[in-house]
C-alpha cells in the first residue's frame, strides 16, 4: 500500500521571495544609513579647528585637517555605486585635495604636505554604530 503525501510549495516560495525583497529593501537601507553615519563622523572630525586663510593651520600632522573655507567638509557625500558584487555604498570627499589631506604627498610647487587623515579615523569611530544600523534593518526586515 502506497501513501500519498501532496507538498504544495508555491505558498512557501512566495514567502521566500517576499522576505528575500524585504531583505534587499532593508540592506539598502541599512547600508544607505551606516553610510551616512560615517559621512556624519568624518564632518565631525573636520570641524575640530579651524583658521582664517593665508594663516599656518592649527592642525598638527597626524590630525584632521583645520577648516579654512568649509569645502572640503561640504564635499563629503554618500552615494550608492555599482560594483563587481553588486551595488556599494561610497563614502568620502570630492574635493580635489581631500586625497592629500588624508594621505599626505608631494603637491604643487614640490611642497609636501603631512597625512591629516580624517576619513580613517572617522570610519574607525563610526564603524559599530554602521554595523548595529544593519543589523537593525535585517532584523525589521525578518521580523524579530
């Protein structure tokens, strides 16, 4: 005697496709948050010190940079870009010297300038709060 057992899975994978929506929608937003997060820290970072232009910066090598005319703060944004794996979240300045600020180099004129790293820094600080914003998400997102 045979027994017949029916398993009607459709209902279960829709389920797995509503929550594997819901997953991506909540990484989305969760990577989006924890970007903003560490852009908010390094804008914090850079509002340390500041001087008037023409003036020697206050900053000492090693530190983030002093403000002078605010662009290089105002340059830092967060944006969601494509990459090999999928999309990314990017996080860091525009501004045309704010590689060097970080880094430190030779630039114009053969004068070379200390690392005043402030994106590091703040990425380091900002790190478990990014972390705990993810997981925040994933967590709303499954439903615990």
């Amino acid at each position: 005697m045979a027994v017949i057992i029916a398993v009607h899975t459709e209902a279960t994978r829709q389920g797995l496709r509503e929550l594997s929506h819901r997953m991506r929608a909540a990484l989305d937003a969760g990577e989006m948050a924890a970007g903003l997060a560490i852009e908010q820290q390094i804008k914090t970072l850079l509002s340390t010190s500041a001087h008037p232009p023409g003036t020697p910066t206050p900053s000492a090598p090693g530190s983030p940079p002093a403000v002078v005319t605010g662009t290089l703060r105002r340059s830092i944004t967060t944006e969601r870009r494509p990459g090999a794996g999928g999309v990314y979240v990017s996080v860091g300045p525009t501004a045309v010297y704010g590689r060097i600020q970080e880094l430190g180099g030779r630039a114009g004129r053969g004068s070379t300038l200390p690392a005043r790293p402030y994106v590091a820094p703040a990425r380091a600080v900002a790190l478990e709060s990014a972390r705990r914003v993810m997981v925040a998400a994933v967590a709303r997102a499954i439903g615990i």
